[in-house]
C-alpha cells in the first residue's frame, strides 16, 4: 500500500478449502484482515472473485482480491448544502481537517460510511497537532470523499491520512520518522533488486491554463520539449485571477519530465548489532531510512542516500512461505520537489482539472517563510516572459502607473507632459501642435490673441456654439475651451463655422448641455493667413495664463 492510497490486497485459495468453498466468507464487500506476526496490520474489501471451476490441476482455485478500507470513503460524495436551492459549486473556508471532517459527518448523517470513526478534532490532527493554514475553495457536487482525500493529501499536502483495520480514520500534520542511521538495506544483506523507475506517460511541457473570469495563458518548458517534442496540456484554476503564467510553469516544473523513484525488494534480516530490521515493525510508511548500493563495474558512484518509503507491498512465495516486501523509494531530492509543489498549489489554491470547482473525476524542503518570498518575487519585480504569453499579467494600463494621474474624466484633447517639478506626468491642453523644449503648443501665424475670455457654449450632440462678443477669430483656428459649468469636455478644438459674434466647434463627445466656458480663445494658427508673420510658439505655464516659448527650429507643410 502506497501512502494515503487505500491500497490492495489479494489471496487464491482451492475450492475446496473448507474456507474457500463457503460463500459465507468469500463474498463481494466482506472485509479480510491481514496480519503480520500475528499483529493486524491492513483490512481490504473483496470487491472481485474469479473461481476457475474447472482447470488441468483440478485444484480449482478461486482469486480473490480487492482494495483497502481507506476506499470505503469513495462510496459517499459531496452534497449540496442546501438540497432546497441546490448550489453546484459549493464553496468552503476554514482548516483542510475542518472541511474533510465536515464532509464526512455529513455523509455520516445521511446513512453512509457506517462503522468509520472519525478520530481528529477540526483544527487537530489525531497526535494533537494544531492545523492553521486555510483553505478557501469549492468542490463540485458528486465529488467522491476519496478524491477529497487525495487533493489534501497528495495534492496539496496537508496532511497524511490512514484508515485502521478497526475502521479509525486518522489525519497527521507530519508523519515520519528519521530512522536514516538505525535502518540501513544494503545488497548481499537484505536488498534483493534495486531498480530506479521513471514514467513519461503524463508528460506535458506546454499548458494552456485557464483562470478566473475566462482569463487565458501559456506557459512552456523548452528544454522538455527539446527532448520530448512538443506535448500539450490544459490546466482549470478557476481560483486565479493573476499570475496564471507563474503557476503553469510551477506546474510544469514537475509535469514536464518523467516522473520517477527507486523500487526495491527487501526481506528481514539482522543488522550487525543483531537488531532485527523488519517492515511495519522496525520502520512504517512516511519513515526515512537508509539504503546504499555500492559501486561496481563503470559505475563508480553507486548509490548511499537517505530514502522515504513511501509504500509498502508484501508477498509471500507459494513454494516457501517467505515473505518478501518491495518498498517504493523517494529519496531527498525528489520529496524536496514534491513538497515544493505542493505548496504552489496551496498558496494558489490550485483548482486543477479534477476536483476543485469543477465536475468529478478519477484523478528535505524550503521552509513556508522561504517559498512565500520565491513567489512575492514574482509579483511586483520586472521579470522575463519570454514565450510566455498571460493577458492579465502583461496588460498594464496607463492610469495604474504610480507617477500617473488617476483618471480621464475631463481630459479630453488634453496631452501629457512632464511636471515642471520633475515628479511625474500630467495632462495639459494640447491640439495639433508640436512638443518643443518641453512646451505643448502650436505656431502662432498671426499673432492674435485673446486670452482668458469668458463666453457661454450650448452643446448639442458634437456640436458646440460658443457665444462671445466680437471673437475676431476665422475658420480654422485653433482655440482651448475651458469649461467651468454644464458637463461640456475641456479641451483644444479647431473653429468650424464663424459670425460675428459666435464661433462653433466639434467636440469629440456627444452631449446636450450648455454652461460657461472661460479661456475660450487662445491665438490660433490660420494657415490661409500668412500676414504679420510671428514665429514663435504659444504654451500654457503652470498658473494657466499663456507665454512666448523660444523657437529652436520649424518646418512648415503645407
């Protein structure tokens, strides 16, 4: 049995077995008892039987097996809360413990998994120890108890849970001991086989990850893929709705390389001390141990390291009643990566493709202080993104910037500027003309002015009339309206049509107001009117009254 999995257990036995031939005993859901030394060690459930009625030996032998009691939580599923007004995504806050404690009873209160006890308080697991990291998640209804188990466990690594052969259900914050200098496995002593494996079979090293609000990113892994070709995948967090980019590569940090281990096939023996070294008695799964191969043939490294079992398989042999245990391995590295992810997704919180918010399905470390400040790293701080691509992470609005103003309201036809002070940016009134020596202006050609006059405006649409009494200016000069009652948009517009004492401009919103409009009339240029040639350049100073700008140099298009 593998750590939080349910684990299996099997058996052949003849039909003629006194045994063996009563249904009474060798029936669908009866539960079966192993033990070891005579210590109960594991429950499983029958859950299939294959008797050969006939064969060449006329032994006729029935196998029988099945999974671990663990998987009885499989047979109760997430509610809704409220069968009354249904909720398909039901959210839920508090301690990982809290909310697998709450789905259990629950599904104690409606008749299902009878005979379990629950043996953890909502914030402790069953040694006492205080859970404090919250959750903040939903499940979607249907969701089987089991694969709540696994997103804690294996997922997001909350705790380590276990179902005893009396049926206790236990949780543990941190489960293992580090036995590294009193187990040591050694080959010619105790190790049988040694083989490291490694699984391609879900490999993925460029995702489209899918967050919140139907945000979208990519992320890709190019050395994977400069091994294993291109394998594409899809990830849900529904959760996030910044930093998806990061997240996708978090994951496929582990996602986009096989993933591997040792296996290791071991018997009891005798250590040099004369302590019997034995599995379940002398060491449990979520224990450290040592195990060292040593060099032979080209290989002059070996193998000498600290090792976790992680999962513990025993059989024993037809012929010779010897039992034989193969142990799965992670060793420092790969348990350092594994609780390095599992953070990731518990800071992001993660809502994958299988069970958080979205319909059912089968599904040595840094410290919390040191992974919190890898990610803050991420947020605020200029990074590459080089052939990753994440609408909300690399859109960055104008009015966010923190040396900007905070809104448009107002600004229309306005341009930016430097502050004089240095400090910043801000908008001034612009309009056709050109940035020199810092000022926003335009030429003047005919040196009229009539700065700082107050007229009225009524809008209708886009088009504006301004009423002021012998305005002097013709069509096509430019003049900035500064509106100062009625919702009119300030701004620089160019003269439309001419009277003698009105003058109409368009404005770039559409409105039906009316109201007083002061500044109106700044000179304007009238590039049919070249008379009384003034080069020079109009801009507004900082108290908004007008000055004379130096010229450095002007092109002229006609």
């Amino acid at each position: 049995m593998l750590q939080n999995k349910p684990g299996s257990g099997s058996f052949s036995i003849s039909r003629y077995d006194e045994t063996g031939g009563d249904r009474t005993y060798i029936t669908d859901d009866n539960l079966i008892l192993v033990k070891l030394d005579g210590n109960p060690l594991f429950k499983w459930v029958i859950e299939s039987r294959k008797p050969n009625y006939v064969d060449s030996d006329e032994k006729q032998i029935i196998e029988v097996s099945g999974r671990g009691v663990l998987n009885i939580l499989s047979r109760a599923v997430v509610y809704p809360e409220n069968m009354g007004t249904p909720a398909l995504d039901r959210p839920f806050t508090g301690t990982a413990s809290k909310v697998l404690r709450t789905l259990l009873l629950e599904a104690q209160n409606r008749g299902g998994l009878v005979g379990v006890t629950i043996d953890w308080q909502d914030d402790m697991d069953s040694l006492g120890n205080l859970f404090t990291e919250n959750v903040n998640l939903t499940f979607h209804v249907g969701t089987p108890l089991s694969e709540v188990v696994s997103k804690f466990t294996d997922g997001l690594g909350y705790f380590d849970i276990e179902m005893t052969p009396n049926l206790v259900l236990k949780i543990y914050k941190s489960r293992g001991m580090d036995l590294y200098d009193k187990v040591v496995y050694r080959p010619g002593q105790a190790i049988l086989s040694h083989q490291n494996q490694s699984d391609a079979t879900h490999l993925v090293n460029e995702v489209l990850v899918e967050g919140g609000d139907k945000l979208l990113a990519i992320a890709s892994n190019s050395v994977s893929q400069t091994v294993y070709g291109r394998r594409e995948g899809y990830l849900s967090a529904s959760n996030i709705q910044s930093g998806l980019s990061e997240y996708g590569q978090a994951y496929l940090s582990r996602a986009a390389f096989p993933t591997w281990g040792i296996q290791g096939t071991v018997t009891k023996f005798y250590d040099d001390e004369g302590n019997r070294l034995k599995p379940f008695e002398s060491y449990l799964i979520g224990d450290w141990i040592g195990w060292k191969i040593a060099p032979e043939g080209t290989d002059d490294a070996g193998f000498d390291g600290k090792v976790r079992v992680r999962g513990i398989t025993v059989s024993e042999d037809d012929g010779n009643s010897v039992l034989e245990y193969t142990l799965e391995l992670h060793n420092m590295m790969l348990e350092h990566e594994i609780k390095l992810n599992q953070k990731v997704e518990r800071m992001s919180q993660f809502s994958g493709s299988d069970v958080l918010a979205v319909p059912p399905s089968s599904s040595g470390t840094y410290s919390e202080s040191e992974i919190n400040t890898i990610l803050a790293t991420k947020a605020n701080t200029n990074h590459l993104h080089t052939n990753v691509y994440s609408e909300i992470d690399h859109v960055h609005h104008f009015l966010d910037l923190t040396d900007t103003p905070d809104s448009y309201l107002g600004q229309g036809n306005k341009v930016v500027a430097v502050k004089a002070d240095g400090s910043g940016l801000e908008f001034v009134p612009g309009g056709g003309g050109s940035s020199i020596g810092g000022c926003m202006a335009w030429v003047t050609f005919n040196g009229i002015t009539n700065a700082n006059a107050t007229g009225t405006y009524a809008q209708s649409g886009t088009a504006v009339t301004v009423t002021l009494t012998g305005h002097g200016y013709k069509i096509g000069h430019m003049i900035y309206s500064d509106i100062t009652s009625g919702t009119g948009v300030d701004g620089a517009y160019k003269i439309t049509e001419v009277t003698a004492d009105t003058f109409k401009y368009t404005a770039g919103t559409s409105l039906t107001t009316s109201g007083t409009s002061a500044n109106t009339a700044v000179a304007a240029s009238d590039p049919a009117e070249i008379t009384n040639l003034f080069i020079g350049l109009t801009c507004e100073d900082l108290d908004g009254g007008y000055i004379d700008c130096p010229v450095i140099s002007l092109s002229i298009f006609g």
